[in-house]
C-alpha cells in the first residue's frame, strides 16, 4: 500500500508539472483571481494608474477609492471622492496624478467638473471643468500629458447622444474642443491611447476609429469581429490593446480580443474564466491586465479582480520601415537613422510623449540620443507626402 500511495504521488506530481511546463512552452495567456475589491460591488466605477498602484473607486452610491498593489495583492482605503457618490464618470492618469470627472448621482444633476488626485498627500483639487454641459457613459483617456473626454449622453438637462471631443493640457489646466467622431454619438464606448493616437470605440456595428493629435484627424481601422459592443473594459500591454467583457444591448460576455496596430488587426485570446459581465473597469500594471467589479449576467453585481498574465509570442515588436525614405539601423550599440531626403520625423515614447523632432530635414546616418531603454514609436513623412510609422528598440 505504501508503494502504491508513493507511485500515485509522483503520477500527481509529474501531471501538474507536465501541465504548467506545457502552459510555458506553447505561451498561452493566463488568469488569475486575485484579492477581491474590498469595498460594495460596483457598476460603472472608474480606475487609473500612479506608477505600481491601481486606484478603484465610484460607481453606484459609492464615493470611496482603494489603492491597490499587485505585488502585495492587497488593497488599502484613500481619501473619497470629495462631491460624494458618482455614477458613469470617466478617469485618466497624466505624470502621476490622477483625473476624475463628469458622470451623474441623478439624470437631472450631471457633471462636467474634473477633478485631480496627489498621491503625495492623498488629496483632491479641482481643476478646470470641460467648457460644455455635463455627460454620462463618456469615454476618458490619457495620451502622454493629455487627457481627452468625449461623446456621451447629456441626460435629462441636454438629452442626446453627444460625438464631440475635448483635449485637456494638464500644463495649463484648459481644454480645446478637437475634431468631432466621424459617426453617430453614443454611450459606454471604449476609448483608449495607443502608441501616441487615439482610438474610438469598437461601437455600434464594430467600427474603430483613429485620432491623430497632431493633424487632428479621424480614420477608420478594421472592424471589431463580434460587431456591437459597449461597457467593456480595456486595458494595454507592451503596445498593444485588450478588449475584455462587454455587452451587445441583450447579451453579455467574458471574452477577450486583442488589437494590434501595427497589423490593424483583431484576435481573440483567453476569456476570464467566470460567468460574462459588464460595467467592469480594467487597468494594467507591470505587463499584466486587470479587470474588477461590474454586473453579472446574472444580474448580480460581482467585486471579483482577475489578472492577466499575456503569453510569450503575442508581445513582438514590429516595424514598419520603408527603406526607399527611411531607414534605421544598429552601429556599435547605437541607433542611427538614415534618410535620402528631407523628412519630417516625430518619435513618441509608449506614454504619448514627443522625445524626438526633425522638421523638414534630410537626416545622413543620424545618430538618435535616447538614452532611456525601451520601445518607441516614429511617424515620419517624406518630402513627397508619403506616411511611415513603426517601432524601435533602444537597448
């Protein structure tokens, strides 16, 4: 017996070990449940990052904000929302400080107010409101020291799905009305910043589009596979987007879709591995995505946190390079760039953040001086008019 029972032990022992060496070998994506939300379950709460620590709060009657910490797995309780509950507001993070605004406690009292969260001192300013009436269900994104609010529902006071979007300078404390969504309004999109644009929805019929700061323009990308999709969460890793969650108007889901820029294309990935839901809000710290709180398909609400762990194949960097303009290249451990005519040359970190400009110049086996390591992303165009972007490595 006591042979038998040692052989079983090694089967078992051989089985998991099998299991988590064949997860690392064919490099698929995981979650994980970690410590649940601490305080009630929410729908529609908000959620922005400050350096190694999520910071969760609002939705439902809720004012009050949790700090969470991955590598703890714990959370710890800040100082509230100072205007009390709130309900589908927005929230962003501009070089460590956090950004809560608009959302509503009634459809008659509505918000267009932006508030500002020091983690140094655990406080709340305001700041400059939006320069329009007050919304619901808006989006809310940072893109280096901007953060953008738009489309939405004015509610009972202004009723109507609204397609506009404001700019917010954190410099300055003002906002500038940009170029209005090209397509019909709505509520609980998904709007997020992607190696230094913007990108709108998917949204009704699973259009995405593409906002460029910088010739404050709008193009269409490819189409969400699954169609309509509003209350979902998103989160990004290494440069590229994650789409969890979300509902169609009748059925809710815990899939996830990945979408890659550089290809303008969509895969579907691992699905949390617990029943479907909307209203979430997702975040990602350290190479890992999170996704808390919101509504069940069952109709109950949930204050479960998954994290997700990518897989080791879908993170590669690519480029893309035209040599007949533009190319770049390795010598001695340095990055040169070399160009055969005058180009117009724009290089962003992952935040958003110009690093380098050549304007109108022709650039003979220039050495680029970033000495920060990490991925970055150009835009160049030729002196014909002729667009490029892609990636670089600084090691």
């Amino acid at each position: 017996m006591k042979f038998f029972n040692i052989q079983i032990t090694k089967i078992i022992i051989f089985i998991i070990f099998f299991l988590f060496f064949n997860k690392l070998i064919c490099g698929q994506g995981f979650w994980t449940q970690k410590t649940s939300f601490p305080g009630a379950p929410q729908y529609h709460c908000v959620s922005f990052v400050i350096g190694q620590f999520a910071y969760v709060g609002l939705g439902g009657q809720s004012n009050n904000f949790w700090k969470y910490d991955p590598i703890n797995d714990n959370w710890v309780q800040i100082s509230s929302f100072p205007t009390g509950f709130r309900d589908n507001a927005i929230a962003f993070s501009i070089e460590g400080k956090g950004y809560v605004g608009t959302g509503y406690t009634n459809y008659q009292t509505i918000f267009n107010d932006l508030w500002e969260y020091d983690p140094t001192n655990d406080s709340w300013t305001q700041k400059t409101s939006m320069p329009i009436f007050g919304r619901i269900s808006a989006i809310g994104f940072s893109n280096g020291r901007y953060g953008y609010a738009g489309a939405g529902d004015g509610g009972i006071p202004n009723p109507g799905s609204l397609n506009d979007l404001w700019e917010y300078n954190s410099l300055t404390d003002t906002w500038s009305q940009k170029a209005n969504f090209p397509c019909a309004g709505g509520t609980d999109f998904c709007g997020f910043s992607l190696n230094a644009y913007c990108y709108f929805g998917p949204l009704n019929n699973g259009l995405l589009y593409i906002y460029d700061r910088v010739a404050n323009t709008w193009t269409q990308k490819a189409t969400f596979p699954i169609g309509t999709i509003i209350n979902a969460s998103t989160f990004q890793i290494n440069g590229l987007e994650y789409i969890v969650t979300g509902w169609n108007g009748s059925t809710s889901y815990n899939q996830m879709w990945l979408y890659n820029s550089q290809t303008n294309s969509w895969i579907q990935k691992e699905s949390i591995p617990s029943l479907p839901r909307r209203g979430c809000s997702g975040f990602s710290i350290n190479g890992k995505g999170y996704v808390v709180n919101g509504l069940l398909s069952n109709g109950s609400l949930t204050n479960e946190l998954w994290e997700y762990t990518p897989d080791t194949t879908t993170n590669i960097i690519s480029e893309n390079i035209n040599k007949s303009f533009l190319d770049f290249y390795y010598k001695n451990s340095k990055l040169f760039v070399n160009s055969s005519q005058k180009v117009f040359l724009v290089i962003f970190d992952l935040l958003g953040n110009e690093v380098v400009t050549y304007n109108n110049v022709e650039l003979l086996s220039k050495e680029i001086n970033i000495t920060k390591k990490g991925i970055y992303i150009y835009k160049a165009t030729s002196i014909n008019g002729v667009n490029k972007n892609g990636k670089f490595l600084i090691l």
